[in-house]
C-alpha cells in the first residue's frame, strides 16, 4: 500500500513538472495598457524577444514605460541583473495570432551596451554621447540612432542591422550571416572589420581601414580612408565610393 502511495506521489508530480515545462500560448488581447517601472543603476540593456526598445537620454529623468496588451503584462519581465536591465518574455511564452504590442520606452542617464536577440528593434530617441559603445545584435534585431562616442564595438549577426548615424574614433566590427551596416551619415576615423557570409558595410572612413571579409562580404566608404590591411575571399570587396 505504501509502494503505490509513493508511486502515486512520484507520479503526480511528474505531470506538474511536465505541465510546467510546456510552453504556453497567448493570444494577444485588443485592449493596450501601459505600466511603469522605476528602476535606475543599470548601464546596460539586454533585450530577447520581439520588443521594440525606444530610448531617451535625460540628465534628470529615469522611467521605464511597457505599453503591452493587457493579458501580456504578467508574462513580460523588466528587471535589472547587476548593470544590465533585462527585457523579456518568461520562460515557455509564446504568442500567437492577434496583434501582438511589445513596446518598451526606456528614458535614462548613459548607457554602454545594448544586447539585442531574436527580432528586436532598438531606437535611441535623442543623441548617445559617451566615451565607449557596444552593440551585440543576433537573430534579424535592428539597431537604429545617433552616436557619438570614442570607441564603438558591434558585433552582429544572424540577418541583424545597424542604421547608424554620427561619429566615433575608432569603430571595431564583426558581422555574419548577411547582417548590414547602413549608411553614409556613420563617420570614423579608423575601421577595423571581420566579415563572413555576404554582409554589407556602408560608411564613411577618415583615415584607415583594415579589412577582413569572406563570403562575398562588402565594405563601401566615402572620405579619405586609406585601407592599411585587407584580407579578402569569396567574392568580397572594398570599394571607394567617392
């Protein structure tokens, strides 16, 4: 008798660790709300998920804004780890159908980092000025503003984009998987890039570059860079465009 009490307590527990483990479907509702969050001491921000990230530099003001539909509140996480502020849906969430709001406006002092994963979009509001930048971006995420710092560092992959204006000193990149840079408004004075699997780069180089490019890679510049090291296969090229 006590072998199958034991046996019906193993059991039933399996099932409720199981049901725990499946992923749960939302379908998103019509009505959109907006709830806020202050949490402050972050210089990071980490993204997963289909979120757009809007975000405004203040001196003054710090406020986080997540307009989502109303029945997809309780399954978005906003929390910060150490310095970095964590955006996310929880674990086993999946949403189908329906007209799925993930918005997040972040309104804060500086930021170093953003990390973005699996179709996010990130768009700075005002200017990012600071010292040091970098952006990691997988999964088709897009990145898109104004920057102006001494050192910017991206690393991007997986079909991911940088629309970036501005400037910096010295601009380190890796890209794969037929991820882009795009435009001419980004200028710096020295580049530094290792490409792999037709990446497109479009920017404006004042003094050096040094190329690594496979795959059919690309880099197109406009201003007075000179190429100082280039490595290229597959197809890839470096072509002055002025």
């Amino acid at each position: 008798m006590k072998t199958k009490s034991v046996l019906f307590v193993i059991l039933t527990m399996s099932v409720l660790f199981t049901a725990c483990d499946e992923d749960h479907s939302v379908i998103p509702s019509g009505n959109v709300t907006t709830v806020n969050k202050t949490i402050t001491g972050y210089t990071k921000v980490n993204v997963s998920g289909p979120f757009s990230l809007y975000v405004t530099f203040s001196n003054t003001d710090e406020i986080i804004e997540i307009e989502a539909n109303e029945n997809l509140h309780e399954f978005i996480i906003v929390e910060k780890q150490g310095d970095q502020l964590i955006i996310q849906l929880a674990n086993n969430v999946s949403i189908n159908g329906g007209n799925a709001v993930l918005n997040v406006y972040v309104t804060t002092k500086q930021l170093d980092a953003f990390y973005g994963v699996g179709a996010v979009k990130i768009q700075l509001q005002n200017d990012l000025l600071g010292d040091n930048l970098l952006v990691e971006l997988t999964g088709a995420s897009n990145f898109k503003g104004f920057v102006q710092v001494n050192q910017l560092s991206a690393k991007i992959t997986g079909a991911s984009i940088m629309d970036l204006t501005g400037n910096s000193d010295l601009f380190n990149m890796e890209a794969t998987g037929a991820s882009n840079l795009g435009g001419y408004d980004f200028e710096t004075n020295d580049f530094i890039a290792d490409l792999d699997g037709a990446c497109n780069i479009y920017l404006t180089v004042q003094q050096s570059l040094d190329v690594t490019a496979a795959g059919a890679s690309n880099v197109y510049y406009k201003g007075s860079g000179v190429i100082t090291d280039q490595n290229l296969s597959g197809g890839s090229k470096i072509v002055k465009m002025d």
